[in-house]
C-alpha cells in the first residue's frame, strides 16, 4: 500500500520553522514602521513572499514532495503574476 | 442487493488525494487571486487613500491574530509526525489545540469588526459616504470582503478539521492511513498564507 | 480487485445496483452513467436555448417589433447566451464525452473520485435549477447579456441574484470535474500508458482541466462581487463609489476569454480522434498536435483583452492584447494544417462522423479566421459590437462546438448504446443543418460589415434583406436538428446491434464491449512498448 516511504518530519523543524515566521513577522511590522515611503509596500510584500514560500516549503511538505508537484505550484504562481502584470499594462500606461 | 457486484472504489492512494487537494488549493488561490487582482489596481489608483484608511485599522490585533495562525499552522503540521509515530493522544490535541487558535482568531476577528461597525464603518453607511473619499470607501470595501471570505475559510477549515478528528477517533484515519490528516493541514495552510499576505496589504500600509 | 467473468455480459445501462429505475442513475457513481446524466441534461437545455434562438430570429425577419418588444428581447438574448455558455458548451464535451470515454480510453475503472464526479453532476442541476428559478420567478428576467457587465448588472430591477449565484454553482460544478479528471489523468493510467500515448482527446481534456481549474474562480469571486455589490453596494465596481467597471470587464474576461479554449479543446480532440480513424491512417504530427493543444491553452489565457478594445483601456494594452491574440491562431493552424495531413493519401471512408469533422473544419477556419478580424485592433474597432461578432462566435462556438459534438455522438453513438443508428437519416440530417447553419449565420457577417448593431430587436430598413435569409436559415437549421435528434432517438431503440468496433477505431474504447461493462475492463489492459496509437 504505501510503498513510498513517507517522509516523517521531526518536531523540531516545525518549530524552528514556525520562530523564523514570528520573527520575519516581528521585523515586517518594524520595518514598516519606518517611512520608507514607496519601499513600504515592496518591504511588506518581500517579507510576506518569504514567509509563504516557508510555509509552502516545509509545513505543506513541498520540500518533501515529487518535483511536479513543486511544478505545478510554481507554474500557478507564476501564471497568476502574469495575469497581474497584464492587467497592469492597462492601469498603468492609462492616460 | 442481488449480483452485487459492488463498484468498490476504496482503492487508497493517498497521491491522488494529495493532488487533488493541491488541485483544490489553486482554485482557492485564483479566488483570492481576483481579489489580489482588484486590491493592487485600486491601491494604484488611490495610493494616498489606502495609505489614510489603513490607520484606522489596530496592526496590534492584526499581528496577534498573525502570531495565532501561525502558531496553529505549526500545530496541525506536527499532528502529521504524531500520526505517523503512532502517538494518537497528541495528534489529538494538536489538532483541538489548531481548532481553540482558529476559534480565537474569529473572536479576535469579531471585536475588531465589531468596533469598525460601531464607528460607522461598513459597507454601504451613510457615515462613509459623507465623511470618507472614494478611496478609502473602496479600502474598506474590499477590506470586508477580504477578510470576510478569509473569515469563511477559517470556519470551513475547522469544521475539515473536526471532521478529521472524528475519523481519527474512529481510527479511520490512522497511521498508515493519513493522506485526510495532511490534506486538512494543506488546506489549513493555505488560509495561513493567504493571511500572511492579507496582513500587511490591510495593517501595514499605513 | 479481482473481478468474474460473469460481468461481461452485465453492461452499464442494464446494470442493477444499490437502488433501481432512475435512482440507479442519479445515485450512480459510474462514470459512464455520470456521462449520460450530462448529456441528457445538456440535451433538454439545447432545446430550451435553440428555441430561445430562434425565437430572437423570427423577432428579426421584420424591422419593428416582430413577435416581442425590446425589453422581452433584452431577457430573450441574455438567457438565450446564459443557457448556451454556462449549460451547454462549457460542460458540453468534457462532461458528456470526458466523462464516459476518459477513463476508458486511459484504461481505468473509472475516474479517480467517483462521488465527486457524481456531486460535479449535481451541482450542475443545482445551477440550472438555480438559474431557472431567476426565469420563472421574482421581479424580471436578467436582461444583462449573458457577460453581466457592471454597473448594470447592478442597477438593473431584474431577478439577477439567483442567476448570478447559478452561474457561480455552475462554474464549481466545472471546477471539480476539471480537478477530477487531472488527477485521473495523472493517477490511472494503465501500465505501459505513457504520456506521450495518450489518446489526443485525453490530451485536450488534459489542457481544458487546468483551464478549468485556474480560469473558473477568477470568474466566481467577480460574480461573488457583483452579487456583494447589489446588496450591500461594496464599491468596487460602482463608479459612483470610485470602482472601476473596466475592472469588472478585466476579471470577467480572465475566466469568459479562456472559457471558448474550454469550449473549444475538448471539441478539437475529439476530431482529433475522428479523422484518423475515418482516413484509416495514423495521425499527422501527434506531438505537435499536443504541443499546439497546451500553447492554445497557455497562450488562451493571457489575451482576455481583445474584448475590451472599445472598453476604455491603455494603448499599450490595446496593442499586447492585439499582438498575443494572432499567436493564438498560430497552434490553432497547426491544428487544421495536422488534420488535413492525415487525410492526404489516407483511404478516406465517408461516414456521418467524417462528414461532421469536414464540415466542422470548414466552419471553425471561417471562425478562426473572422476571429483575427476581431483580434486586429484597427479593424475590431470598426466591427465592435455588430452582427459581426455574434457570426464570428457562433461560427466558433456554434459551429466548433456543436459540429464536434455532433460528430463525436455520431461517432462513439454505437459504444455509448451498442446501437448502430440509421446512416442514411444521419446524414440527410446532417446536410441540412449545415446548410441551414450557413445560411443563419453567413450573412450575419454582411450585415456586421454594414453596421448592424448586435443585441438590438429593431433594426434600418437597408438591414432588412440579410435578415430575411439568416431568420430562413434558422428554420433549416432547425429542421436539421429535428431531423438528427428524432434519429438518434429512434435508433437508441430500434438501431441494429453495433459490434466492439464498428468504425476500426484504433484507441482502448474499442477494445470494449458496446456497451461498456460496468467496470469497462476485467482486467487493467497493458499497454506494450511497442504497441502506439500514432507513430
């Protein structure tokens, strides 16, 4: 039934994982305290990236997974900012 | 039930349930996605408004409750080791201990919309057509709508949830068979990490 | 999994399970059942569409108000497209054709979750019901057009709630059976099925699937906005509260624009799989043909813009969405220019599924090639909105759509019901309804070149001779139709026994009995090394 051998992930990693998400958390709400101006957006979007791409990586096990699942992932990513970036050759270049 | 020669579709494999359950996740994406979509064409079109309307929002219970999925999210992740090693006790009070943190969330949620109620703030008030712009009618606008559908997510993922743990009881779910566990956690995941993004576009703006 | 030789005789309709009589149907997790549910429903909303259709015909044989007023025009063309697009040709080949034929022609059992599967089928009730319920019931027939462009679509009186939320179930029901037939594709593949043989039907379901998945919410959290808006007044798309409608067009067309490769693939695959079989000769260009089905299925889904031209967008989008709607056309050549290929030198049999393929041929490269009228921004702007368009999708959705579904029943008829069904009516049908279909919907393109608006039930006098012929043409059409349906009906239970393979279809469904057992195979073929379908 299960020949694949699941991968049992040890305690520890989620927890080490979960204290880089508080603290990448903590340091957005610093950094944005800070006027940076435009940057504000970009540093809360940068950071919030890196979290999502933790919390992909190990809580959801992609680390774990067979490579087309990461696939897909990227591709669905991918293809949305795509989207986003068309919807913006309107907005942006309007008159 | 003569010549029964019953369809039995009970063949377990738990990669197919795995992809379906990414499958699903990726709807769920692009239904925030449009979202996404709409959010940063009107935060490009009313820069100055998003930037005043988000100071009316508490970032201490938006990073609270930040911290709570967080921590939940590191919970059901664990009850899948604890499955695995057969420690069913703890997988269980992973898993309650996920359902209590979503369930404050909501709470957390409640006061803070609550309080927006109060000032006058909701969609359709007569108070944010007089006193606000465009702008920040359509931060809140969207604001609700946000977290509102985030909001359902939470509850739909509860309710996978104990419905999970059901299934543990009843060893329906257990050690070698699991792939319901992991997909509850997939899918707790996710409403974590839409909220991640949901957190500093709506709090930290400001 | 072990199953008896007993089987083989117990077929999927004669099959009694858990419950009897209609039950046994709707509680049915089979997939081949599943498929006859779909194609049953999908038939009966034809029926209610095309009359709808030829209503709006008759209302325009005369200028002036003909048998209807504006305002009952207005509901007629918006129900008319709600019916066709979101009932019909959005389901239609997946869901019928999918569905019966995926898992077999892959060589599995069924799909890979058949309650889902049985719930997608389901909700699609649920969503025509639903929409049904907005037709018979509250203040008005929706008179938005089937796009529910805002702000309309909030400002009008209309019961548009409960069409808006059936349309919402609608696209869920899609989106399981996309979600249901990926994993299937990637899970139940007999041994020895490589990607790379997969029949070009699976191919195209493989392609729509993903559309499917990651087009149809998009659409689904816009109609969730629109339906926030009309009751609590939200914003985002009001103009008056400072959103955006070309906003709401955007994120419409994101999903709408990827809906026609939806549409379209599915019915691409299927020729895909008459031709060679009737030019009795392998296929031309096997990967390239699945190449050419994922770029029409990528590429699809970033031009949603060339319907907004007239919208009010920025030149630079204008122009990106100009250029990348001609790459499009490029797979969809190579699609026509490989069909062809298989036909030359092959020993072509003139059979009714054939006819349908040419002739489906012929109307989508007049479509495709309308279609690069429309997708050129200096000449969209000149036939925008005109009878033009409403030709143009026809020809596409209509007449790809439609001419393929009708060849694949015509083709996998004798599997479906182990019947064979009277040749010589099929294909006096099938004439006259090509001939009644160039007859509606050619001159539609005069008139769109000459001005005439679409969407409107009265019409200039110097229309008036374009229309005569198209409301004729959809009389024949109608006839046609008649023709085909009352045989196929007829043949279901007077047709003669139609063997394993009638047509010497080279792909797993015909290794089969007609009809299919219950679990299709009593034991999982083996696909051998060098055994290949194409090449």
């Amino acid at each position: 039934m299960s020949e694949e051998k699941h991968h049992i992930v040890p305690y520890k990693t989620y927890l080490v994982i979960l204290l880089v998400l508080l603290v990448l958390t903590f340091v957005s709400i610093a950094i944005t305290n800070i006027e940076l101006g435009e940057l504000t957006v970009a540093g809360a979007l940068f950071f919030a990236t890196v979290k999502t791409f933790l919390v992909l990586t190990y809580f959801m096990h992609l680390k774990y997974d067979k490579p087309y699942i990461r696939i897909m992932v990227g591709f669905v990513f991918a293809i949305f900012l795509v989207v986003i970036i068309i919807t913006f050759l309107d907005y942006y270049y309007r008159a | 039930m003569e010549q029964t020669k019953h369809v039995e579709h009970d063949h377990y494999d738990p990669e197919a349930s795995k992809i379906g359950m990414w499958l699903f996740i990726f709807t769920e994406l692009l239904l925030f996605g449009g979202l996404f979509i709409i959010y940063s064409v009107y935060r490009y079109l009313n820069p100055d408004a998003f930037h005043l309307a988000a100071e009316e929002l508490d970032t201490f219970i938006g990073a609270v409750n930040t911290v709570i999925l967080l921590v939940s999210s590191m919970t059901i992740a664990m009850s899948t080791t604890a499955i695995q090693k057969q420690n069913y006790r703890l997988t269980q009070w992973l898993l309650a201990i996920t359902v209590i943190l979503a369930f404050v969330f909501l709470v957390n949620k409640y006061f803070e919309w609550g309080a927006k109620f109060s000032h006058g703030i909701y969609p359709g008030s007569e108070h944010m057509l007089e006193a606000f712009s465009q702008g920040e009618i359509l931060f809140f606008g969207l604001y609700f709508v946000m977290t509102g559908l985030h909001a359902l997510h939470i509850v739909i993922g509860m309710v996978f949830i104990i419905w999970v743990m059901f299934y543990i009881k009843k060893r329906k779910v257990h050690h070698n068979r699991f792939a319901l566990l992991e997909n509850s956690g997939l899918y707790w995941h996710l409403v974590d990490a839409i909220w991640i993004f949901l957190f500093p576009l709506f709090y930290l703006i400001s | 999994m072990q199953t008896t030789n007993a089987n083989e005789e117990v077929n999927y309709l004669e099959y009694k399970g858990k419950y009897s009589g209609i039950w046994g149907w709707i509680f049915s997790t089979d997939h081949k059942r599943i498929g006859l549910l779909y194609l049953y429903s999908i038939a009966i909303m034809f029926v209610v569409g095309a009359f709808l259709g030829l209503a709006m015909k008759l209302e325009l044989i005369a200028p002036g108000k003909t048998i209807m007023n504006a305002a009952t025009y207005n509901a007629t063309f918006t129900v008319h497209g709600v019916i066709m697009i979101f009932m019909i040709v959005i389901p239609g080949l997946p869901a019928v054709f999918g569905n019966f034929l995926m898992p077999i022609m892959i060589g599995a059992k069924d799909v890979a979750f058949p309650k889902l599967n049985l719930l997608s089928w389901w909700l699609y009730v649920a969503g025509v019901l639903l929409i049904l319920t907005a037709l018979l019931f509250g203040p008005g027939v929706p008179d938005t057009g089937w796009t529910f462009y805002a702000p309309y679509s909030f400002k009008t009186g209309t019961n548009l709630l409960p069409a808006i939320f059936g349309a919402f179930v609608l696209g869920f029901s899609s989106i399981l059976t996309g979600l249901n037939f990926l994993v299937t594709i990637h899970r139940l593949r007999a041994p020895g099925m490589k990607w790379l043989k997969l029949p070009l039907f699976v191919w195209t379901l493989y392609g729509t699937a993903w559309i499917q998945l990651l087009a149809t919410p998009v659409v689904g959290i816009t109609l969730v906005l629109v339906s926030l808006e009309r009751v609590f007044g939200i914003g985002v798309f009001d103009p008056v509260l400072g959103g955006d409608p070309v906003l709401y067009q955007h994120l419409f067309w994101i999903y709408s624009h990827p809906a026609v490769y939806i549409m379209i693939l599915p019915a691409m695959g299927a020729i895909s799989e008459i031709i060679p079989t009737f030019a009795q000769k392998g296929i031309f260009g096997y990967k390239a043909l699945i190449i050419s089905t994922m770029a029409i299925a990528f590429v699809g889904y970033l031009v949603w813009g060339h319907h907004m031209y007239t919208a009010g967008m920025s030149g630079t989008a204008q122009y990106y969405f100009s250029l990348l709607t001609f790459f499009v056309a490029i797979p969809s050549a190579i699609k026509v220019f490989n069909w062809i290929s298989t036909m030359y030198k092959g020993s072509i049999k003139l059979d009714t599924p054939f006819y349908w393929a040419a002739s489906f041929i012929f109307v989508f490269m007049i479509g495709g090639l309308t279609g690069l009228v429309l997708g050129a921004l200096a000449t969209n702007i000149y036939v925008h909105d005109t009878a033009f368009v409403v030709a143009h999708f026809h020809f596409i959705v209509f007449g790809g759509v439609g001419f393929s579904f009708f060849g694949a029943i015509h083709y996998w008829y004798p599997k479906i019901f182990g019947k064979m069904y009277d040749k010589y009516w099929a294909n006096v049908g099938w004439i006259v309804f090509f001939i009644g279909f160039m007859t509606l919907y050619t001159p539609m393109f005069y008139l769109g070149m000459q001005g005439m608006p679409r969407r409107y039930y009265d019409y200039l006098e110097e229309f008036h001779g374009g229309n005569i012929l198209s409301t004729f043409g959809s009389w024949i059409m109608i006839t046609g139709l008649v023709i085909i349906i009352t045989n196929l009906i007829r043949s279901a239970r007077k047709g003669e026994k139609a063997g394993i393979n009638p047509w010497g279809g080279k792909t797993l469904e015909w290794r089969v009995p007609s009809p299919p057992p219950l679990e299709n195979w009593d034991e999982i073929p083996v696909i051998g090394e060098e055994e290949s379908k194409y090449f």
